[in-house]
C-alpha cells in the first residue's frame, strides 16, 4: 500500500512539472502569435521593404514606417548602459568575491539587490532632474533636456546590480583548488583574480553581460522619461531619441482604437523587439558553448 501511494504521490508530482513547463511553452506561443498575427495586419499595408530600410519613423507624419530610428535609439541608450556597467559590475563582482571581508561580502549582496528593486520611473525622473542638469549640461551645454546620454547612464546604473550579482555567483563557483594551486606558484592576489579567476568563470561573465543587455534594451519607463520622443538616426549621446519601448509607451495610452495603424504599429514593434532578445539569446548561447568548449 505505501508503494502505491508513493508511486502515485511521485506520479502527481510528475504531471504538475510537467504542466507547468507546458504552461510556459503554451504561454510563449500564445505571445508570439499574438505579436505576429498583428505584424501581418501591419504589414498588409506597410511593404517590409519600406519598414526594414526607411530612415524614418513619422506615422503621423505622412505615414513613414523606417523602424532603424527607434532601433537606433534603443542600442544608443543600451550600448551607453552597458559601457558603464560592465566595468564597474564586473569590479564589483571580483573585489566582493575576492577581495572583500566576509562581513562586507554579506553587506553588499542586500545593498545591489536594494538598488534593482528601486521602480524605473525614479530612476527616469532621477536622470531628467539631477544627471541632466548636475552632469550633463555642464560638461556640454548644448545637450538637450531629453537625452540619450542621461537615460544610458541611469540604465547603466539599473543592470550594475544584475551584472554584479551574477558575475560573484560565477567568479564564487570556481573550485578553491585553482586559486590554491595559483598560489603556490607564487602568484599574486591581482594575478589569482585576472588570470586565474576571471578567465574560468568567464562564460558566467558573459551570461551577466548578455542578460544585463536583454534588460537594457526592455526598459520602459526610466528611458521614456529620460531619453524623449523624438525618433532619429543618430550618434550623438546629448540629443533627444526614443527607444522602442519608448514608443510603445507613448503609444499605449488606452485610447488607441483597435484594429488602426498606430494600434498595429505597438504590435509590430513589440515583435521586433522580441526578434532581437531573442537573437541575443542564440548569440549568448553560441557563445557560452565555445567558452565551455574551450576551458574545459
């Protein structure tokens, strides 16, 4: 009797993993034909051609549908993040994991995790009411009140916790052994850290960085406030821009009819956008396999 209701119980358990994993893929689907079904909408009156290749985005304005202005800003504001990101995550990350006491290691994990709890928005009115006026103006005067610069920075400062807690996770999972056997060579500290260290953990490195980007180029709110509205092919970090998801909020007021243009164009950029994260993620598993292959 006990055997069968373990074999059942066991069972059970069986089919809710199960249920639960097929939840996931069903909901996944469910999004991608949701997104997809309204990009065809979209794209029964705008030509791909047209929406892949214009260098502008006005669907107010005559209805020009280039989406590379929205892309630009997007990778504007999250190539900016991740320069100042990385650097400081992955320093964080190495001085924590191999340089801190163990009180201050059990400090600073509360603190980073305080720092990505903070909602976006304050991050967004932080940038536009002191790094704008405190940081960027007086370094360049011309710099508009939106910006690029002021919504990478405070993205930047978003995805530091991210990037920092994953990368101590990794550099704190390589085996004692290597570090102790790079000590009995006479290594030093900073030569354990650099060139033992980092380059074992190094794909969990890349993991951090690959997922800190997914999240810069997702955010919402603090880039919308920060960075403007302005759709443009541009370089220049002090001028106003609007990301992809900045449209979208801009977009999605609650009082786009359904079935329009504007209402598909929310669609369709949302599936491009998926496009992207999702080829980020093939690219980061390429990437981590050759790692893989290559220290092991």
């Amino acid at each position: 009797m006990a055997r069968i209701l373990r074999k059942l119980r066991e069972g059970g358990i069986h089919a809710a993993l199960l249920g639960c994993a097929l939840l996931s893929v069903a909901t996944t689907i469910g999004i991608v034909w949701v997104l997809l079904r309204e990009s065809l909408g979209f794209f029964s009156d705008v030509p791909l051609r047209e929406f892949l290749f214009r260098l502008e985005w006005a669907p107010e304005l005559g209805g020009k549908y280039g989406v590379w202005p929205l892309v630009c800003g997007t990778m504007l504001v999250a190539g900016g993040g991740l320069l100042l990101a990385i650097p400081i995550g992955v320093a964080t990350a190495l001085y924590l994991s191999e340089y801190a006491p163990h009180w201050l290691r059990q400090l600073g994990k509360p603190i980073m995790e305080v720092l990505a709890g903070i909602p976006t928005v304050v991050y967004g009115y932080f940038a536009l009411m002191f790094i704008t006026p405190n940081i960027i103006r007086p370094l360049y005067p011309e710099a508009d009140v939106f910006n690029a610069a002021s919504a990478a920075i405070v993205v930047g400062i978003m995805i530091i916790p991210t990037i920092a807690s994953l990368c101590d996770d990794a550099f704190r999972a390589v085996p004692r052994a290597l570090r102790d056997g790079a000590y009995a060579l006479s290594a030093t500290k900073l030569e354990v850290s650099t060139r033992v260290v980092f380059p074992a953990a190094l794909s969990g490195v890349v993991a951090a960085i690959l997922l800190g980007l997914g999240r810069a180029i997702g955010e919402t709110m603090a880039v919308a406030i920060a960075a403007g509205m302005t759709p443009k092919v541009t370089a220049n970090p002090f001028t106003s821009i609007q990301t992809m998801t900045g449209y979208i909020v801009q977009v999605s007021l609650g009082d786009t009819p359904q079935g329009s243009m504007a209402y598909r164009t929310i669609f369709v950029i949302g599936f491009t956008l998926f496009l992207m994260t999702l080829g980020i993620n093939l690219v980061a598993n390429y990437v981590l396999g050759r790692l893989r292959e290559k220290y092991e």
